[in-house]
C-alpha cells in the first residue's frame, strides 16, 4: 500500500513538472474526434491547430509557445465532464474550446465554478447564450438563425411547415425556435418528427412528415444530413427543404439531392491564400467549422496577447475579462462581443448544381 | 491532487456498482446487461429529487432512490425466474435498450438526450459536499458501508443459500428451500446497492445524460466482475479501481486521439476474452 | 399513400432482418451459445465489401471476398474460442461474456480502422429508384428483398435435402445423440458458424449500400432479429423470417400512430412482456 501511495504521488509530481515549461502556454480543447460527430471535431480541431502553428511560427505571443491539449468526447457530455475535470485540474488550462451544444451545456456550470473560459465556435442551441457567464459563443444562436429563416420563408410563399429535428440539445433547441418563429412570421407548424444523432434511416421521418403535407420542411439536425437527402430524393418528395448552418455539409452540397436545398448561413470566410494553405496542410477544404475555430483561435491568441502584455497572469478570469473589455475582434470577419454572444451577418443560401449559392444577405 | 482524488470517487462509485452485479451475475447467476440501466435509474431519481420545487435533502433523496430501484431490480430480474438462462439474456438486452429509449426519449421526465444539468451537490445534515476531497470521503464511507454489508450477508445463512442455488439449484429446491425468494432479494440488495450508486454519480458529475447508462456502460460493468473477480468482495473492488484506472495509462502511451476511444473499448473486449479463456475465475474471484 | 410506402419499407428492412435472424438461428438451436459477436461478423462484412469497391472493385468480387473473410473469421471464433471454452466445460455465461468480448474486438477495430465516421457505398445505382405503382423502392432495395427470399428458400433447402444440413439438424436436436452416433458435432458446429457467417454477409453487405456504414450499428439489428427468433419458435427457420418481417412491418406502420423514436423501445417492451407469458414462442418446432 504504501509503494503504491509513493507511486501515485510520483506520477502526480512528474506530470505536473511536466507542463511547468515557462516558455509554453497551454489551452485545451474537447471535441468529438470519434463517433458520428468526428467529421466536425475534426475540422474544429485542424481549425485550431492551424491558427496555433502560424502564431507558433511567428514566434508565439510575447515568446510563448502555444499548445493546445485535445481530448476526445464523442460528443458526449459525460465524457467531456470528465475531461474538463482533468485539463483544469491536471493541466490547469485557462481556456477551453467546446463544441456540440450539449457537452457545452453540461461544461458550463463547471466553467462558472472553477472559472476557465469556455470558447465555443460551433454549437448554437439556445440555452448557451445564458449557461454561463465564462462561455463565450463566437457565432448567434440558432433562434437569430430560425428568425431570418422563418421570415424569408413566408415571404417566398411557404408557410406550412413541418419540422425534423435531432433528438438532442442543438436539434430540440431549434424545434422550439421553429415553432416559435414560423408563427411569428405568419406561417403554420403542422407536424413535427425527431430524429436520432446518429441515425441514418429518414424515410419514416420524411414519410410521416410527408404525409402532413407541408410546403417546407424546417429541418434542426446536425449528422447524417447527406443521407436525408438522398432519401428524400428517392422517395419522390416535392416539398421546400429548408435548414440552418447545419446544413453547410461539403458532401451534401456536392450531392445532386440536396438541389434546391435553403438554408441561413452565417458568413465567414477565408481569404484564398489562407484557405490554399490549410488545404495543402490538411488535405480538405477549409470548411465552415474549420474556419469559425480558425477564428476563434484568433481571438483567444490576441486576447492573450493583451493579458501578457498588461503583465497579468493567463488565469481563466483574466482570459474572461479581457476578452470582453476588447469587445470588437477582426479575425476573419469583424466580430463583436456586447453579451457572451456575438453576433454576425447571416445569409440565405441554396444549393445548386453541386454549389451554395448567396441568394440573400441580410445584416 | 484534484484529478486523482475525482478517480478515486468514480472508482469507488463503481465499487458499489460492482458489489451490484456481482450479486446478481457473480452469486445469483442471473446474467444482466441492464445494471446500467437501474443505475441511470437511480441517478435520474435522485437528481430529480434534488431539483424539484421543494427539494428533499440528499438521504432521503437517496432512500427513495434506493427503494425504487430495488423494485425495479426485482422487476427486471423476474423473467429471468420464468424463462430459462438463454431466453433471459435477450429479455436482459431488451431491458438495457428500452432503458436507453425511456432516458432519451422521455424528455419531460429525463432531459431527454439533452440531460439533467446542475445538480446541486449533496447536502448531508447541514454540511455541504462542496469539493472534490469532500466527495471522496463521503464516497469512501458509503462504499465501505456497502462492502461491509456485502460481507455480513455472504457470511450469514443467506450468503450460504445463494452460493448453494449457484452450485445445484435443483438440490437446493428439493432440500426445500426457497429458491425463487432467495434469488429476488438478491436482486433487491443488488438493486440498492445500484440506486445508490447512481445518487453519488448524479451529484458528483452535477450531471446526467443517456449516454452514461447506455449498453456499453452494463458491459463495463460485466467486465469490472470478470476481472476482478465474480462473488468475492476483493473481486468488488479490484475490478473497478483497474478498469477506471486503465484510460489514465493508456494516455500515459502515445496514442493519437482519435482512436483512443475504440482503443479503450478493444483493450476491454480482449481483457473479457482472454479472462474468460484463461482465467474465468478474475483475478481475486471464484469460478463464474 | 403512406401506408402502403411503410409496409413496403418496412418489408425490405424486414427481410434483411429476417436473413439475420436466421443465420443468428442456425447457429443458436445447434450449437446453444447466444453468439453475440455474429452482429461483429455482420458489420465486418460491409466495411470489408466498401473496402473494395472503394478501389474500384465490381460488387460481385467485393461480396464474394467479404463472403470468404468473414466465414473465416466465424470459423475462428467457433474452433479458437467456443471449441477451447466448451473442452474446459465452461458455463453458458463464460461463452457469452466472451462472445461479448469479441463483438467489442470486431467493432472496436473496425472504428479504429475505418474511423467512426458514417461511410457510404459509392455506388450510384444504388440508389436510383424504380416507382411501383404509388410505392417508390430503389435498387438496392429491391435487391434487399429478392436476395433475402432466395437465401431463405437456399436455407430451407439445404435444411432438408442435403446431407450436411440433415447432420446439422440432428445434432440441433440431440447432441449427445449426434456424439454417440459420431455425427461429430465438434465440426458441425465450425460448418454450422462458417454457413451462418456467410449467409449474414449478405444483409450486412446490403443493408448499409443503403444506408451507411458504422461500426456500432450491428447491435440493434441481431437483438431485433433474436427476438424473431424467440417469437417464431427457435428452431424454425420460417418462424424467425416471418417473425422479422412482421416486427419490421409493425415498427414501420407504428409511425401512423406515435412518433417515431418511440418503435424501437415499444418492441422491446412488448418483447419483454411477451416472455413473460409465452417464452415459447408462436412457431415454436416440434421438439
């Protein structure tokens, strides 16, 4: 008993010798690396290190190296619970990047708790606006999405509607946005059918929703996307299809079933060099997850700047405060914080032909 | 000193969980993949209590959690005293997936997929179990309680009735004892044990979602048993404490993060195999 | 009429269950172990067919390859795990936690190799659509259907008129029997897995051109098709086909009168009840 007490105690004491490297600022990151959300993660990830590794080859900030620790969650919120719970208090991080709406919402308390900055750059239910004061949304939440959807819908003469949405927190978030939007802009919900993270059979979905015989179907799911539309097109189905972000899926998009495909997407983009670059590193395009974490890199980078350069120490509190005190960010596109949640220009997009085409910009 | 005080909480937790099925595979043979499935319950009740308009305290929060799960362990376990071994490990997998359903469909009563955020921690007669050392202590006393009460009943007559049902249930029966009384009430102790358990659990992660209580999670269970050690105390304990301990130093060798989550899983299905064909009896059990 | 669009989708699910459960039931009513890791062997055939037909292979030589590796594999699994645990004379619940075992194994190397991510077959034909009436079913789930039948019809054949299935059926019915009169069920058993391994090859091959591949997915679909097994009365091979496409017709109709993340829980629940009371099954054979 008492070897194994001293072995324990060693290993603590190697590890946290480990990262008392003064030359290296460490951040973390929990993403879904595995399991259906992979796709995603991954590209959040690339995002982050790709922004990490030019600040790194310029020379850090203020002579720092950066390093981000990821951990994977499957998206799922237990397991980033735990991995919270080790990057802060084995690694003592100051910041973390989240993404998934539920692993955030299950973070958040713990953020408030043990003060570390949440930065979350892909995840928009609703509930992260107010889950706590140490997350930071670098993009709206789906309901300003819903909004400009739901009007520019009934404008375009749809309004009935009839929602699929995924059976968690991003996708129930944007149900109860849909069924509060598309009324407010004159249209009507008629049915609604969830589905689950994961699953790949949509045709009782789309038939049931089908049946209720909709003009639109408001869709608020997150994977799987590329096999709804071919489903629908194979079932011979003739309603609008119409969604969020979410449906910015480079495979869909190409895919001739998803042709006239509407959609809100949040603008971001990437100037070509920046974009060649990644894509020569990466070997995939810089898609919009990889470049909303681009950005957020960003952000955290200059904001660390500031704190080092005010002499303070890199503690989530002070990561926290001085973010909000800059306010205004010009990473890939002008960013301002007034509340935990910044907010940026939105358009309305269709698929055509294999592309997204901008059929509308709204401010 | 947080980190691995948080591993210790988790692994004792699992003790009691181990101490569960261990009862109800190891001693009362009644093979169970849905153990998870009453821990999650036992969870989900108790945070609800936690949460509610007027709030219980935590022990009582716990005894009802307790006490349900106890019905609900002789609930799930009743088939498998009508139906024959075979049957009942399918009736078993039904139980752990429609589970699953309830807790994520039931979005009224469970969270649904998205979970039960915030859980307050537990407040045990004035005294708030605030930090992470706290929680240790009050894990380590609640499963030393139920590693004791574990002992006491494998030492009194009815431990001797369940080992004697494991090895000749048609002798037993015809000696006249009750068979089907002593296998339900290991079920019930097994289903306290697993209310409990997910009480702590609720409390200490301060939060709960489907995903912790799914298929995979009963088959942790299952191998905690196996190499640890089916229907010994020890077993309880070392299975656990092993297997918890395993993601910690599968991160100590350079795996890259993408497959370290199918990697964990592989190393416990070649831990149950190669168990099961060299060692069945765990490492401080007796034969399964 | 939608209706009439869920029963015919539910019916090509159906059928693909329904070569599960009988593949799943050949193994189970001769050898007796609830062989679990057969969901592995069912996910493994798909993966290795898209391995191949991702670089460029035709299908046919994909299924066939995927054919030949996975009975293999059963094989193994029957002669290295089954065969040494059953010398040792170990218990029921020793062969199934090691079953267990190697269904993680399988899946988990599979997520490891292929990564976690949802694959598709690039097979464009797949998925283009031949409208029956108001019913609208794509290639490959016609093919589901009509590969289904005939490895239903090529089973009940083999039951009857071979001699090797003759043996398999003896031994199903009495293996000490089948011992003492040197049936040698030692090697049916490896012929009984080797068969079953190959039959469930094809839904898992065909299952996912239409709809994806992941490496978890097997579970659900052997647990439903075991279920069949058990309604139609284990060890009828038309009772657990039949079976499967009730339950997938049912589950699928159920949509017109509750939602739909609700059918699969409503199938477990009526299962459980159902054994509670009738744990012999509708079907069951003749013993």
């Amino acid at each position: 008993m008492r070897g194994f007490r001293i072995g324990v105690a060693a290993l603590a004491a190697s590890l946290l010798c480990g990262q008392a490297n003064a030359d290296t600022i460490k951040f973390g990151g929990i993403l879904p690396l595995t399991g259906p959300g992979a796709l995603i993660g991954t590209a959040e990830m690339h995002g982050i290190q790709f922004a990490v590794d030019q600040a790194n080859a310029k020379g850090g900030v203020h002579g720092n190296q950066i390093t981000v620790q990821f951990e994977d969650n499957q998206a799922k919120p237990d397991q980033s619970v735990l991995s919270f719970n080790k990057l802060t208090d084995l690694e003592h991080v100051s910041v973390i990047f989240t993404g998934y709406s539920g692993p955030s919402l299950a973070m958040a308390p713990l953020a408030t708790r043990k003060k570390v900055l949440l930065v979350n750059a892909g995840a928009q239910a609703d509930a992260l606006a107010k889950a706590s004061p140490y997350l930071i949304n670098t993009l709206p939440t789906i309901g300003d999405e819903i909004s400009v959807l739901s009007k520019w819908l009934v404008e375009q003469g749809k309004k009935q509607g009839a929602i699929m949405f995924e059976n968690d927190a991003a996708g129930m978030s944007g149900r109860d946005d849909y069924l509060r939007s598309f009324p407010d802009a004159g249209g009507k919900i008629l049915a609604q059918e969830a589905t689950q993270f994961g699953q790949t059979d949509f045709r009782p979905a789309l038939l049931k929703l089908a049946d209720a015989k909709p003009d639109v179907m408001l869709v608020a799911i997150t994977a799987g996307l590329l096999q709804m539309a071919q489903q629908y097109h194979q079932l011979g189905l003739k309603f609008t299809v119409a969604g969020t972000t979410f449906f910015a899926d480079p495979a869909t998009i190409a895919d001739p079933s998803s042709a006239g495909f509407v959609h809100t997407q949040l603008r971001i983009d990437a100037p070509p060099e920046l974009a060649a670059q990644f894509k020569a590193k990466y070997g995939v395009d810089m898609e919009f997850f990889a470049k909303q974490y681009y950005n957020a890199a960003q952000i955290i980078l200059t904001t660390l700047d500031k704190v080092l350069s005010e002499n303070k120490p890199v503690t989530g509190e002070n990561m926290h405060d001085t973010l909000l005190k800059i306010g205004k960010f010009q990473g890939l596109i002008p960013l301002e914080f007034k509340t935990n949640t910044a907010s940026v220009p939105i358009d309305i997009n269709e698929m055509r032909d294999g592309k997204d085409v901008t059929l509308k910009q709204i401010q | 000193m947080d980190f691995l005080y948080s591993y210790i909480v988790l692994a004792e937790i699992y003790v009691l969980l181990g101490l569960s099925t261990n009862l109800l595979v190891g001693i009362a043979g009644i093979f169970s993949v849905s153990q998870a499935a009453v821990f999650g319950v036992g969870a989900y009740l108790v945070a609800h209590f936690l949460m509610a308009q007027d709030a219980l305290p935590f022990i009582p929060s716990l005894a009802i959690a307790a006490a349900c799960c106890v019905a609900l362990n002789i609930l799930v376990t009743l088939p498998s005293l009508r139906v024959s071994g075979d049957y009942f490990v399918v009736t078993s997998f039904g139980i752990q997936l429609l589970a699953t359903a309830v807790f994520t469909n039931w979005t009224g009563g469970t969270g649904g997929a998205n979970g039960l955020p915030g859980i307050p921690p537990p407040d045990i007669f004035g005294l708030q179990v605030e930090s992470t050392q706290q929680y240790m202590m009050l894990c380590t006393i609640a499963s030393a309680l139920g590693c004791l009460c574990f002992y006491l009943v494998m030492r009194a007559p009815f431990g001797r009735l369940l080992r004697a049902i494991r090895e000749d249930e048609l002798a037993v029966a015809a000696a006249g004892k009750n068979v089907l009384r002593a296998k339900v009430s290991a079920a019930a102790l097994a289903g306290a044990f697993a209310g409990i358990a997910g009480g702590l659990y609720a409390t200490f992660l301060s939060f709960i979602d489907p995903s912790s209580f799914d298929l995979d999670a009963s088959i942790l269970l299952l191998t905690m048993v196996v190499v640890g050690g089916a229907r010994t105390l020890a077993g309880c304990i070392i299975g656990p404490f092993l297997l918890l301990a395993l993601p910690q130093i599968l991160t100590l060798i350079e795996i890259p993060t993408t497959i370290a989550a199918s990697a964990r899983q592989l190393i416990y299905g070649v831990l149950l195999i190669v168990f099961m064909l060299f060692r069945p009896q765990g490492l401080a059990g007796e034969r399964l | 009429m939608l209706a009439l669009q869920l029963l015919a989708t539910g019916l090509v699910t159906g059928c693909a269950l329904g070569v599960v459960a009988i593949s799943f039931a050949l193994v189970y009513s001769t050898t007796k172990i609830f062989h679990v890791a057969h969901a592995g062997i069912y996910t493994l055939a798909g993966y290795l067919a898209w391995s191949l037909v991702v670089h460029n292979a035709p299908l046919i030589v994909a299924m066939a390859v995927s054919i030949v590796a996975c009975t293999a594999l059963g094989a193994l699994i029957q002669s290295q795990l089954y065969a040494r645990l059953e010398r040792r004379r170990a218990t029921h619940l020793v062969v199934l936690i090691a079953s267990l075992g190697a269904l993680a194994v399988i899946q988990n190397i599979i997520a490891g190799v292929y990564t976690p991510n949802i694959l598709q077959f690039p097979l464009p034909w797949s998925g283009e659509v031949l409208p029956l009436g108001s019913v609208r079913l794509t290639y490959v789930q016609l093919l589901t259907i009509a590969v289904s039948f005939a490895a239903y019809a090529g089973t009940m054949w083999f039951a009857h008129h071979t001699i090797l299935g003759k043996r398999i059926r003896a031994v199903a019915s009495n293996p000490m029997l089948a011992d003492i009169t040197r049936l040698q069920p030692q090697s049916v058993y490896i012929y009984v897995i080797a068969i079953a391994s190959a039959l469930v090859c094809l839904p898992g091959i065909l299952v996912p051109m239409d709809l994806g591949l992941q490496p978890y997915n097997g579970v659900t679909p052997l647990l439903t098709a075991t279920i069949a097994m058990i309604a139609g009365g284990v060890g009828s091979i038309t009772g657990a086909f039949v079976l499967s496409i009730a339950i997938a017709v049912l589950q699928n109709l159920s949509l017109l009168v509750m939602p739909g993340e609700w059918s699969i829980g409503v199938t477990f629940f009526i299962f459980v009840i159902f054994m509670l009371f009738r744990p012999t099954g509708l079907f069951a054979a003749a013993r």
